[in-house]
C-alpha cells in the first residue's frame, strides 16, 4: 500500500509541481500539466529555462 501512494504521489505531483511553476511564469497550467506528464522531469528543466510572458493589461 504504501509503495502505491509513492506511485500515484510521483506519476501526479511532478507534473502538478511543472504547471504550478508554469503558471506562475504565466503560461497555461493544463497544457503544462500534460507536458509533465509526458515527460516528466525534463518539463520541469523546461519550464524554467523559459522567459517570463508577459500580460498584456487592458484598460
């Protein structure tokens, strides 16, 4: 049981950690989501290794 909660807390929280990273550099959280887990440590590189977006502010 316990190697199964290891299981499930790796397989959903390194790509929980990417989108979360992801979305605080504002790029899409579930888009990332899904990179990370496709790939799941390189997506981490990935997403900080990227610039910063910038928002566009609508008056």
């Amino acid at each position: 049981m316990p190697f199964l909660f290891f299981l499930g807390a790796t397989i959903f929280g390194v790509p929980m950690i990417t989108a979360f990273c992801a979305h605080r550099f504002g790029r899409p959280f579930w888009k990332w989501f899904a990179i990370g887990c496709v790939l799941p440590l390189v997506s981490v590189f990935i997403v900080l290794m990227l610039p910063e977006q910038q928002q566009e502010k609508q008056f």
